[in-house]
C-alpha cells in the first residue's frame, strides 16, 4: 500500500533513483553543517595550504600559488550521513593527484586539518585517481564561507563529514587516526553506498 502518495517529499524519483545510496533522500537545496563557529580566513594573510608529516617533500601554497595550479570543473553527488543527497553539485578546484605528486607521500594515511581545528581521516587510496579535490569555487563563484569558504577539501565518494571545509593541511602518517567525527562514533571510512555511517556500521 503507498498511502500519501505525491504527499512525501522524501520520496526519490525513479529517474535518479540509481545515484541515491541506501537509507538517503534527495535534497535540492545546499544544507550547512558546521560543529562550532564559522572561522573566517583572509586568504592574503592567514590562508596556507600544506602537505606535511612523512613525506618526501613537504609542500605549502599560498594563496596565490594555489591559484597557479591547475584548476578542473568537478560535478559529483554528495552524499551526508544526516541522510540528504545532493545531485550535480558543481565544484571547481586542484586535484589532490596533482598536490600529492607534488610531496611524494611515503606513508598511506593522511588527516586532514582545518582552520577552526576540525580533523578527518582518510586513507591516501581514498585522495588518489581523481577522486578528491581542494575545491575553492561552487557553482562559478568563490566557494561559499558556510561551506568551506576559502577552501575545502571535496571527497564526493565518502559521506560528506570527511569533505573538511576551511582545510589548512593534510599531515601523512603511517597509522590512521580517528578524527573529530571518527573520534565522536562515525565510521572510520564512510562509503555511502555500503552505509557506513556510525563505526558499528
Ligand atoms: N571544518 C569543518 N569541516 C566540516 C564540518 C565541520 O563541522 N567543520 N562538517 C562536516 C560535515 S558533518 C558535513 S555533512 C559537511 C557539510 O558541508 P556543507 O556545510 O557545505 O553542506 O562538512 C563537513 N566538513
Ligand atoms: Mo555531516
């Protein structure tokens, strides 16, 4: 029986159906979550972005640099664990293939940090082959302070919490160490399409 029918807006419509992880709805709007304040960053005197810890060559871009690097247009579904998905979300930036070349990591887990002191963990598999992005626009313009503002980190495979936004760094290691969320129950890798929200999942 499907009672309310055309009455739930969480239903999915057939046609996207098949880019709708298990246990998502579609959401049409650009949500903000945030754990704590809005750090606000001048990108002409405090922005930095750095690879650091165990690697061959530790790099850090200033703004400028950063914006000599090549730049691609990313359009990917982000999905978060609060359960809303959004489809064709489209984001510009520098691909972590291009700033993980640059400093040779020799050990595969990275944390990313932040301005404002947000963590995540990812395995550098998870960084590599076109994968993640640093992301500075959304939809043609500078990437919003809310969502990340000047800079985030953009992992569209993995639910949206390890898309660290204001993200000063990643640090290379040779073990994987929960970050904020990690620490707090999610789970330590999130794929949505294997629902891997909490760290019992
Ligand atoms: N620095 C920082 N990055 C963060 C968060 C945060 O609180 N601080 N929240 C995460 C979570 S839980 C989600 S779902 C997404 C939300 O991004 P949005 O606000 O652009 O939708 O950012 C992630 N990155
Ligand atoms: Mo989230």
């Amino acid at each position: 029986m499907s009672r309310g029918f055309g009455g739930n807006r969480r239903r999915v419509p057939d046609e996207v159906a098949d880019r709708i992880p298990p246990g998502q709805y579609l959401e049409r709007g650009f949500p903000v979550l945030t754990a704590g304040p809005t750090p606000e960053v001048d990108t002409a005197t405090a922005w930095s972005f750095a690879i650091d810890g165990m690697v061959g060559a530790k790099q850090r871009w200033s703004w400028e640099e950063f914006g000599e690097l090549p730049h691609e247009d990313v359009a990917c579904d982000i999905h978060c664990v609060t359960k809303w998905s959004k489809l064709d979300a489209a984001f510009r930036g520098v691909s972590l293939d291009v700033l993980l070349e640059a400093a040779e990591p020799l050990e595969p887990f990275a944390t990313a940090y932040c301005f404002g002191g947000y963590t995540t963990n990812l395995a550098i598999e998870d960084l590599t082959d076109g994968r993640a992005w640093v992301a500075t626009s959304y939809e043609g313009e500078p990437l919003p302070r809310e969502h990340g503002g000047p800079a985030r980190l953009l992992v569209p495979h993995l639910y949206f919490w390890k898309s660290a936004k204001w993200i000063a760094g990643l640090r290379i290691g040779d073990h994987d160490e929960p970050g904020f969320w990690e620490a707090n129950g999610y789970h330590n890798r999130g794929d949505p399409w294997k629902e891997e929200r909490y760290w019992t999942d």
